[in-house]
C-alpha cells in the first residue's frame, strides 16, 4: 500500500526519536560487553548458516561498538567463500569490493569513520552476492530494520532481491515495532544473543 507525503514525513519524525537513544546506547557500550556478545552471536551463526553453502558474501566492518563480524570474514575466507566489504562512494550511495585479507585490505583511517577497502580492492557486482550481513541501530520482530538513515543498504538491497539477508543485532536492539515506509527492505533473518527471528511473508 502507497504512503501519502504526510504519512512518510511522519515515518521520517518518528525514525530520528527512535535512533537518537540507540545511538547513545551504542556508542557508550564497553568492550566487554561488545566482545562477549558478539562472540555468542557468532556461534549462533554458525550453527545457522552454512558459510559454504555461499560463493560470495557481503559483510559489513564493525565500528563503534557495532556486532563483531571479524570471525565470520575470517571463516569464509580461510572457506575459499568469496567476501566483499562496503566502499561508500558518497552520503547516499556504496559499492561493494573484495576483500582477501582482513588485515591488509580494510583501510582504518577513512572520511566516513569506519573500516572501508582500499581503492586497490577489485570492485564486485551486487548481483554476484549470495548472502548480505547487514547492521543497523536498531530492528524488529518483523525483520525490518533502523539503520542511520542515508539508504546504502536499502539502495543495495534493491538491486539484488535473491541472496540471503541477516541482520545481526544485540537484544536491545530488537523492538516490537519500527516505523517502516515504501523504501525500506526487510531481512531474511535477524540473529541476536538469545533470539533467531525469520521474515514471514
């Protein structure tokens, strides 16, 4: 069902009330807690995802205290299980690019904050990608996601509406109910500490 103009302005309102305490949680998180989190979290993917049941990956690189996702980059490379990272072009727009070496190809030190590839990177297609391991502030029992409200992730998602999307996320991020407009894309699956939740479509 279409949105009216009013309707998506107040979808809008209520996004920015929603992600300014999300952010202010997230980035006062200690170490600990990132750390021990993600490391559940990521032996629930394991028991979930077959890496190598996947030719090409997307992975975001964690920052600000974001879920860990250097041990399952680490995984499916030492698999052989093609891995690309994002490489934002501008406030709106990203493309993806391969990665071979955590270490050697993430560039720390970019305009945008995070780790990013270096230009050096060989480019992939979105199309290529089989799986899409995706972050925001915040989700819901939905599979809908609140990411920081530029659309990288929506505008590639757009493109490529056949490969596996999972969301990682602490519980506290997990909400009954986030506001949702005719841009947004829904995942597949949203991993957490304690919860596994799928899409029903």
């Amino acid at each position: 069902m279409r949105t009216s103009l009013h309707d998506n302005l107040d979808i809008k309102e209520a996004k920015k009330i929603i992600r300014k305490p999300f952010k202010l949680i997230r980035n006062n998180l200690d170490s600990s807690f990132v750390n021990s989190r993600s490391a559940v979290i990521y032996k629930k993917f394991k028991n979930i995802v077959n890496i190598n049941k996947f030719s090409s990956i997307c992975v975001y690189i964690d920052f600000n205290n974001e879920v860990s996702t250097f041990n399952i980059i680490k995984n499916a490379l030492e698999n052989n299980v093609k891995v690309s990272v994002p490489f934002i072009i501008d406030n709106h727009n990203m493309k993806l690019k391969y990665i071979n070496d955590y270490e050697k190809d993430i560039n720390r030190n970019t305009k945008f904050g995070q780790g990013e590839p270096f230009e050096y990177c060989k480019d992939c297609s979105i199309e290529e990608i089989s799986m899409f391991i995706i972050p925001a502030l915040a989700f819901d029992e939905k599979c809908n996601r609140l990411g920081f409200g530029s659309g990288y992730y929506d505008n590639i998602l757009k493109v490529n509406k056949n490969a596996l999307r999972i969301g990682l996320a602490y519980d506290y991020q997990i909400l009954p109910f986030i506001p949702k407009d005719n841009n947004d894309e829904i995942l597949d699956i949203i991993i957490s500490e304690s919860k596994v939740i799928t899409a029903v479509f």
